[in-house]
C-alpha cells in the first residue's frame, strides 16, 4: 500500500517484506497480549488509495483507566476525502467499543514505530521511525486532530566530530569512585539479555507519557530481527554493583539495503535483500533504547552510556540518529547535545475527542 502511493518520492523506502502484516496477524504478539486490530483499505475503482488500523490497547487501558482508543497503519493519498472516510471508520469502531477519543498513529503501540512526521521530508527514514509526505499533517488536522506530544530526532555527525572531551572527563570522575561496568550483550544467550533489556526498560520509561510495559513477546518476537541485523558491540548493558542499571542499544540502519532494492521487483526483493546483508556496508546506525534505572539515576550513567556508544560507533559508522526523544526528556536531550547532536527532524502524536 505504502509503495504504491509513495514510490516517486525520492525519500521514500520500502518496508522489509511482510513486516505490516506481522503486526496484523491474529497470531501477532500485539493480538494475543494487548487487544485488537481492525484494518480498512480504502479502494477507488479497485484500485488501494488508503488504509489504516482501528487499535484497542486493553494495556494502556487499563494501566491508565482510561477509554483510549488508536489509530495506526495509516497511509492516504493526497485527498482530504479519502482521509475524512478511513478516519470515519476508525473512529466508528473505536466508539462502538467505548472509547472517548482517538489517538495515533501508533503502529501499533508507543513500543514501535510512531508519529506523523512534520519536518524534513526530503530526508529518508531511518530504521525504526516512520516517514511520510508533507500533505499527511495537514490530512489529520483537516479531520480535527490536534497535536498533543512532539518527539524529536536529532543527528550526530561522527563522522566530522572529535570524541566529547566533556562527557570523558565525566566518565573518568565516575569510574574512579563507582562500581561501575559496561558490557555487552551475549547475542548466543539473546532471550536471557533481552528479560534485563525489558526490566530496565520498563523501570526507565514507566514516567514516559503514554507508557505501556513492553513484554516478554513482544522483545522476543523482535529477537530474529535483531541478531539478523544487530552489530554486537553496540548492544550495552551498565550494571552498578553487581546490578543491572542501565541499557543501550544502537541498530546499523537496515533501511540503507531496504533503499537498494526500491527498483527490484517484488518477486525478487527477499533473496536481493540477503545478498545486500552480505555485500554491503550500512554507514549509518540509530540510537534505539538509552535508559538507567531509577536508582541509579543523576549519577552519569547516562553520561557513560552515551559516551561509550559514541566511540564503539564511531569506528565503524559516519552518522548516528538519536531517538526519538520526547520533548520532556531533558536530560536526554542536554546529553545529545553534549554530545553533538544536532536537531534534525521531528514527529507529533495526534488525538481527537470521539463524539457520540
């Protein structure tokens, strides 16, 4: 759907074949653990120009008691109409099953891909975070959506910046009076490391807006992609006497192979993108999960973690993208910039009331 729409557009890429309908599926780990997904396509002539997802998160529901209901998978043409019917259905079964309002896109929750993107459009998307047209915001705002969060994306241009000389010296302050270990994960032991991924996720971002706990399934049903793509030595774990405190992980951008193979034909894709992964040098990663325990927390951990991904990265790898990043999470952002991030493309998250 989403190639069919936006192909001609230059900083369009295909997503990994098969990868929407995973989310799709009854068997998915979203349906057997957090609620339901009612997908619409809209046709014109037979012809797809639309779709999107009604999404009911019993989770978010019930951790926040609210009546929530979501929206996600959406991709339109450039026509307000086609927009306002696929919203209309939607938002029809979200109030047939009691919710107040709807907010989105979430695809198909604040744990994966999220956001309308607002700004640079020219730029392509980086592994893990959602491109779309320019026309899309103006899309939502015509069928009375409202923004409600920005994230952020900012760059850090390794590739042109010496190793940050501040964060070092605060790293060195630490480590000579703290108890203090990185390590990286055991790509052989993945399901062991992903359960401390997953505690220390969920203990770092419980305070995030929107949060839901992440589960078990769903880490697990990402753990084929990740050894697939995972460069290792990116992958840190910090632990503080003898404690797991904090987590890291940066990704190689895997979009930079889904690029090359825009042209190839669909039948194709598939073994193309398997010779690419063995051909090919990806220069670029993102920054995916940055966060320390509560605990251990206004110590530098998040300092150290930073700083030690920036040098691993640095020898292997020409940018970085950080995020995305809630516009609250200040201390993340003061890092980056620390760091050498640079502001460079943002997101909004959109809701609206549902009316009788």
């Amino acid at each position: 759907m989403a190639e069919s729409l936006h192909k001609t557009d230059p900083a369009f890429i295909p997503p990994f074949p098969g990868s929407v309908a995973k989310y799709l599926s009854p068997k998915s780990a979203f349906h057997l653990r957090h609620g339901t997904i009612v997908p619409f396509v809209a046709l014109r002539e037979g012809r797809p120009v639309g779709r999107i997802a009604a999404i009911i998160n019993q989770t978010h529901n019930e951790r926040y008691a609210d009546r929530t209901g979501f929206f996600g998978f959406f991709e339109c043409e450039n026509d307000p109409a086609t927009a306002d019917a696929l919203f209309r259905k939607a938002e029809e079964v979200l109030r047939e099953a009691g919710m107040d309002c709807v907010r989105g896109p979430y695809n198909p929750s604040i744990n994966d891909d999220c956001g309308v993107l607002v700004e640079r459009f020219d730029l392509p998307p980086v592994i893990g975070l959602t491109w779309n047209p320019a026309y899309y915001p103006s899309l939502l705002e015509g069928t009375g959506f409202a923004s409600v969060r920005t994230l952020f994306g900012m760059n850090l241009p390794m590739y042109r910046l010496p190793q940050p000389a501040r964060l070092a010296r605060i790293v060195e302050r630490i480590a000579s009076r703290s108890k203090l270990r990185i390590r990286t994960m055991d790509i052989s032991r993945l399901p062991e490391e992903l359960k401390i991924v997953r505690e220390v996720y969920n203990a770092t971002l419980e305070r995030n807006w929107g949060f839901i706990p992440i589960s078990m399934e769903d880490l697990l049903g990402a753990a084929d992609d990740i050894r697939a793509i995972a460069d290792p030595r990116l992958l840190l774990i910090a632990e503080m006497d003898g404690k797991d405190a904090g987590v890291a992980i940066t990704l190689p951008n895997f979009n930079e192979i889904l690029a090359k193979v825009k042209a190839t034909p669909h039948w194709l894709r598939l073994p193309h993108i398997f010779f690419l992964m063995k051909t090919q040098k990806i220069r670029n990663v993102r920054q995916t999960v940055l966060g320390v325990v509560p605990g251990c927390r206004d110590r530098g951990l998040h300092a150290w973690l930073i700083h030690e991904q920036f040098v691993r990265a640095q020898e292997r790898y020409a940018n970085a993208t950080l995020g995305w990043l809630e516009d609250t999470n200040v201390e993340i952002i003061k890092n980056c910039e620390i760091v050498g991030g640079e502001p460079e493309r943002s997101w909004r998250i959109y809701e609206k009331p549902l009316g009788k």
